[in-house]
C-alpha cells in the first residue's frame, strides 16, 4: 500500500528530525554556544523551536528530558557535557512565542511552565485545558483561592501538616462542607488526570466554588488550637494540590 509506505516515510522523517535537533541542540549547548542577546550563529533557537513543534504538532508523547539526556550522552565521548535542565528550559522558553503567536495568554503559558509536563504534548494539552478553564465564571475565584492557599501555606512553615484530615476536627460547618466536596473532587478527577483528560479534571473542580467560597469566609485558618490549625492547613494543601494538578491556577488572578 503506497499510502501506507508513504505515511511510514513521514513519520520516519519526523522522528530523524527530533533525534537531529535533539543531537544539535545537545552539541550546542556542550560547546558552550548557547545564544545570548540577538546572536544565534548556530540556529540554536530555530533548532528548539522546531523540536518542540514536531513533537507537539506529531503528538509524540515523548519525556523532553530523558531525550536530551539521551542526546547529551553522545557528547561523553567527545569530553564535553550539555546542562540539560538549562537546556529544557531554554526549549520551554522558545515556546512562548509559539503559544502567544496562537492568541495564548501568559499568564496561562506561566500556570502550565510552572509545573514542568515531561512531555511537550502534554504540556500542549495542558495549555488547551487551562484556556478551557479560563473561561468558566469560576475560574477567577478558585484562581484567587489556590494563591491564597499558597501564601497560608508558606507562612504556616512551621506548622507539621498531616498527610490527612482528621474529620472530628472540622467543628465548623462549612469546613466539613469543604472536605466532602474536596474529598468527592479528588475521587472524581482521579481517573480524569490519569487518563490526561485535563479538561474534565478542571470543570469538575470549577464545581468546588461555592464551598471554597464559604470556607474562606467563615473559617478561621489560624485557630488558636494547634490541632484545629493543622487540620485545617491539611484541608487547603489537599484542595491547593488538587487544584494546581493541571496547571499553577494561581497565575490566573490578577
């Protein structure tokens, strides 16, 4: 079959092309020629660009990382080594005029960088699943919520947080509300994140608003009973987490 040969032929052309700019990018960066202000003598910013878009636009779902270890491994013999964290992150920083030349906001581009997917098609689902969410009337407010739970937590540094909630200590009614639905939320995207389908996991925590809402507005966090504090600090971490499994929602809020 011609069309079979011919598709076969394509996809070994993309897959070439990925081990070659990986192997550039790799040589590179071991050289020490990573580009710095408008000189790229050697294209390496073109090379990570179009390494990215074949991988996203071919949805390979391959791990970045262990590509450009892979690719740095070539270079042992030669003596000379490529960082391979710094040269992930200046492949993910080409990306952000890939993502905005698509009408992507930075602010989402941000929230989906910030937890660093392994796979750039992933991350390019991610990127689809946080514009999805954007544009839910609750998405502001659980933007809003997940920064302030960042910022209790990094205060309460001091504070052991239980793995879980201890359910004889949620006095107030509408922490008790919040842990069932926080509980329920996470039962439901479980199956959601493992199968990657990041937009189902979104709208049903956008769910999650009204018992946020009421929890931050009629629960003190810092109680002065140390075992109340905890249990709530252990509450927001499992609401933030869950939360922030997709994408740092928080960069959503002004």
């Amino acid at each position: 079959n011609l069309n079979s040969f011919d598709q076969e032929g394509v996809q070994l052309g993309k897959v070439l092309a990925i081990a070659e700019r990986a192997d550039t990018l790799a040589g590179g960066f071991a050289a020490g020629l990573k580009p710095t202000g408008n000189k790229d003598p050697f294209a390496l910013r073109r090379n990570a660009l179009g390494l990215a878009r074949t991988l996203i636009e071919s949805g390979y779902d391959l791990d970045l990382g262990a590509l450009l270890v892979a690719a740095n491994a070539g270079m042992t013999a030669k003596g000379v080594q490529a960082d391979v964290a710094e040269l992930q992150d200046f492949i993910i920083d080409r990306l952000k005029g890939y993502y905005a030349d698509r009408g992507v906001p930075a602010t989402q581009f941000n929230a989906v960088a910030e937890r660093k997917p392994a796979s750039l098609y992933d991350f390019d689902r991610r990127i689809a699943a946080i514009g999805t969410f954007a544009a839910l009337p609750e998405a502001v407010a659980l933007a809003a919520a997940n920064k302030r739970i960042g910022n209790i937590l990094r205060k309460a540094e001091d504070v052991v947080i239980p793995d879980s909630i201890d359910a004889a200590l949620l006095v107030e009614l509408a922490e008790a509300a919040l842990a069932e639905a926080v509980a329920a939320a996470i039962a439901a995207t479980t199956p959601a994140l493992e199968a990657k389908d990041y937009v189902a996991a979104l709208t049903r925590l956008a769910g999650l608003r009204p018992q946020v809402d009421a929890f931050f507005d009629g629960v003190m966090v810092n109680a002065e009973d140390p075992a109340l504090r905890a249990n709530r600090l252990a509450l927001l971490k499992q609401l933030g987490d869950r939360l922030g499994a997709v994408a740092a929602i928080e960069h959503l809020s002004s």
